[in-house]
C-alpha cells in the first residue's frame, strides 16, 4: 500500500478555489490498497476528517454518497465512526425511481445505516411517473440546500459511467446542461429503470471529490480517460476535465 501521508488534510485545510483553473498533479492523489480492509478503514478515516473539517468550519456538513455494493463495506465503517451526525445531511449521488421500500432504493440503503446515528438523510425526488419530472423535483430539492456539499463520493461503471451519469438520451444534459441545474433526470440507454442523479456541474462544485476503484484495469482505465480530458467518451472523463478541487482516487488492487 502506498503510504498515507496527511496530503488530503493538508489539501482542504489549505484549498483556495481560486488558485485552482484545471486539475492538476497537486490537486489529484492516488492511493493504492492491497488489502481490502486496510483501504475500507483508510477510506473511512479520510472521510471522518472530511466531516468534523466542516462541522468545525460550517457547524454542519453535506455530504452526497452512492449506495452501490462496492462502497457499503466503506460506509458500513464510516457509520460506525463517533461523529456528530445530527449535524449531518446526507443525499445520494443518484437513486433508481423506485419505491422507498425497493431493496434497489439508494436513499433506503444509506438510510438503513445513517439514520439510526442520527444524520438527515434526504431522497433526491419523490417517485415520479415522469423521470423528467423527477430530475426537476430532485434539482429544486437541492436548490434549497446549503450548497455546495462538503463531499461527493464517486464510482466507475465498465462504460465510464459515473454517479448515474451514462449512455442515454439526457446523458448530455446531465454532463453539460445549466450549470446552475444540480439534477436531472436519465432514462438509461438499456431501457432499465430511469433514476435521478447529481449533474457534472453540481459534482464539480463540490469541496472534496474521493472516487473508489477496483482493480488495476479499472484504474488504467480512469488514467486514459482523465488523460483524454473534453474529447473522452465517457462520462467520467469529461467530468474529470472540468474539476478543480481536492480528488482522492482509492484504488483496490
């Protein structure tokens, strides 16, 4: 495992948005794990920090986080952490339209782990038939939080998909729409479930961004799309291209 040096303290304690045009070498830290519970613990640790950093500076803090399997062993630990998390807000990245009791639900899993410590977890959108509707619900929602959050929490999917950014028909509205629109609706390619999810602006807003891999040939393949930057296919890559905040990379070999 490379070693964990106090990099990602010293980058928030230290971060000046306006120092920062284009993501860069100082801004862009990889971790590499060969142990899946050192990471899980290492993960978890960073992102305590993350949380008591705004609640000494803000008194209170967002946070925006998936629920996929990948990420919950990680949570599971966070959860675990003594945080004061009635001072803490929690919303997805992205959620299924589906009901608040489908074990798909992203808003239920993080619920299940977060509420009982006492955080305010959120639903992005209230079911909707329309999941354009949805994602206008889901951006007014978050237009009357405390923006931006503290944290967004990403993943990869084998397509460069990334929150629930991927190949569909809105799929350009999510990466390039307003910038003021902070979600919207998307209806996969695949014709599976529609969903809501964070825009590219909204991530790109956020203080810190920390993105978990797994693999080696997953994180060759988020070195080439970060290298292709604007021109990439994927959705990640063109994300990438426009952060200029703190990112942390976790990749488990």
């Amino acid at each position: 495992m490379k070693a964990k040096m106090s990099k990602l303290e010293d980058a928030l304690e230290n971060f000046d948005e306006d120092e920062f045009d284009d993501l860069d070498e100082s801004s862009l830290e990889w971790w590499d794990f060969d142990d899946a519970a050192e990471m899980v613990e290492a993960v978890a640790g960073d992102v305590q920090f993350i949380i008591e950093s705004a609640l000494d500076a803000r008194g209170e803090a967002l946070l925006a986080l998936p629920a996929s399997d990948e990420a919950m062993p990680v949570l599971e630990a966070l959860a675990a952490k003594d945080i004061k998390w009635k001072y803490v807000t929690i919303v997805p990245t992205h959620d299924l339209l589906v009901p608040v009791d489908d074990p798909r639900s992203a808003v239920k899993k993080l619920a299940t782990l977060f509420l009982t410590r006492g955080a305010r977890v959120l639903p992005l959108a209230p079911e909707h038939d329309d999941y354009h509707m949805a994602g206008s619900a889901a951006d007014a929602r978050l237009q009357d939080m405390k923006w931006p959050p503290d944290l967004v929490w990403l993943g990869m999917g084998a397509d460069g998909s990334t929150a629930g950014i991927m190949e569909s028909a809105d799929m350009e509205e999510a990466l390039d729409g307003p910038k003021e629109k902070r979600a919207v609706g998307l209806l996969p390619d695949d014709g599976d479930t529609p969903l809501v999810t964070l825009t590219k602006a909204a991530i790109c807003e956020a203080r810190t961004v920390i993105v978990l891999l797994k693999g080696a040939a997953s994180q060759a393949m988020l070195e080439m799309e970060i290298e292709q930057g604007a021109t990439s296919m994927a959705p990640i890559g063109r994300l990438f291209a426009d952060l200029a905040v703190p990112v942390d990379i976790y990749v488990e070999k």
